[in-house]
C-alpha cells in the first residue's frame, strides 16, 4: 500500500477523485480515503497545515493502514537559484530549520528522538526517490532537482530568509509538513520520499503572495501528475 500526504485540499483531491472504491475514515479529525489508483492500493489523507497535524496524520496512518511507503505531496517555496516556480524537488533529506536548541551548545536543527539518538538531516529512501525521478524523466516535461527540503511552522516570504534557510542547510526549497513526516516515517522504520513542486520563488521577486495564489494549484497539479505517473509505472 501507498500512503500519500498532503496538507491541503490541492494537494490531495486530485488522487481521490481517481481512486477506485474509496472508503472513507475520519480518526484525530484527519480524513482517511483508502481504496484503488490504477490498481494499486493507496490511502490518501489530507493533514492540515504545520508539523503537528503532518506527524499526528502520519502516526495514524502508519498504525491504522500500514503503508508500505508514504509520499508527502504538495507545494513548496524555492530557497535556491536551481528551483523556480513550476520546478519540482525530490527530497534527498528533509530538514527542520525551526528546531533551535542552539542555545544549550547542539547544532541548528538538531532533533532528539524517543530512543535518546539525535539527528539532524532525516534521509528519505532512495530507491522510492530513484523511482520518482525517472518517473519525472519519463514525462519529459518535468523541471525537477534533487536535494534537501528544509521545514518549518512559518511561511518564508523573504529573499533574505530564503537564502539563509539555502545557506545553513542546503535546501533547494521550504515547507510546513514533510520534515514532520520524515520524522514519524523514520522512527516507524516506514520508507518515505517527499515531493513538492516549487509555488513560489522570492529569489526572482519580491511579491511572494501573489506568486503563492496565483501558483499554487498548478504546482499541486503537477506533483499529484508525478505522483498518479509513478503509480503507474510500478504497475508495468
């Protein structure tokens, strides 16, 4: 089974409005549809904005389906000169910037985790990544690019925080969910990849939201694209 995450409704209807005999369940206020996408059995479950909601949607999910592999979905913001509006970013790493316990001497963005290890870059798996980028090279129409993805609770909305977000992590693009995720996948031992295609890119402009709502629902358009385009492909 696939489990898919998105944290918006354009994120995810585009996989339910496909899926064959969708069942419904509501556990913790997140909707569960679980049924059929070209023959494969997937859930799809839309988790609300932030980390929380993305960890609370991604334990539930891990217990009450149990996914073999779980993708996050959606949008992003470009960090970087190699991602502009329309590309897509497939995660290497995922990374959350916000976590600071800089103050007591450990390094930014390190987290600690119920089994006293700490960690501070959360790989995702390489061969459902692999998979995902030939999935991209097969379309043939698909900007995409590799590499970190950084998270966070906060809309970046500044060239200058961008960068900085580029500089002390290497992240090509931010977000609010998929470092939540990659966390609750990796301590599940549950292999994960994030996708995301770039909604806004302040490294071009500075009117970052106007870009992000004028943007927004084709870059998820062309993540759910990629994402339906793998489903397939595992089917050959």
């Amino acid at each position: 089974m696939i489990g898919i995450i998105g944290a918006m409704d354009m994120e995810t209807d585009g996989f339910t409005k496909i899926m064959e005999e969708p069942r419904e369940r509501v556990i913790s206020s997140v909707k569960f549809t679980s049924g059929k996408i070209f023959g494969t059995e997937c859930v799809v479950a839309k988790c609300g904005i932030g980390k929380v909601n993305a960890a609370v949607c991604a334990q539930t999910m891990i217990l009450e389906y149990k996914p073999d592999v779980i993708i996050n979905s959606g949008i992003a913001g470009s960090t970087s000169n190699k991602t502009h509006i329309g590309s897509v970013v497939i995660a290497e790493n995922v990374v959350q910037h916000d976590f600071d316990t800089t103050a007591v001497g450990d390094e930014p963005a390190t987290l600690f985790l119920p089994d006293n290890t700490s960690i501070k870059y959360i790989p995702c798996d390489n061969r459902l990544c692999n998979d995902l980028e030939e999935t991209c090279s097969e379309l043939g129409d698909i900007d995409y690019t590799t590499g970190n993805i950084a998270t966070g609770d906060q809309f970046i909305d500044t060239k200058e925080k961008r960068f900085e977000i580029n500089n002390a992590f290497g992240a090509v693009a931010c977000e609010m969910e998929g470092g939540s995720v990659g966390q609750v996948c990796y301590i599940n031992k549950v292999p994960f990849c994030i996708l995301r295609s770039i909604s806004d890119d302040s490294t071009s402009s500075e009117n970052v939201q106007v870009e992000y709502h004028t943007f927004a629902q084709s870059a998820a358009e062309k993540s759910i694209e990629i994402i339906t385009a793998y489903i397939k492909r595992i089917l050959k």
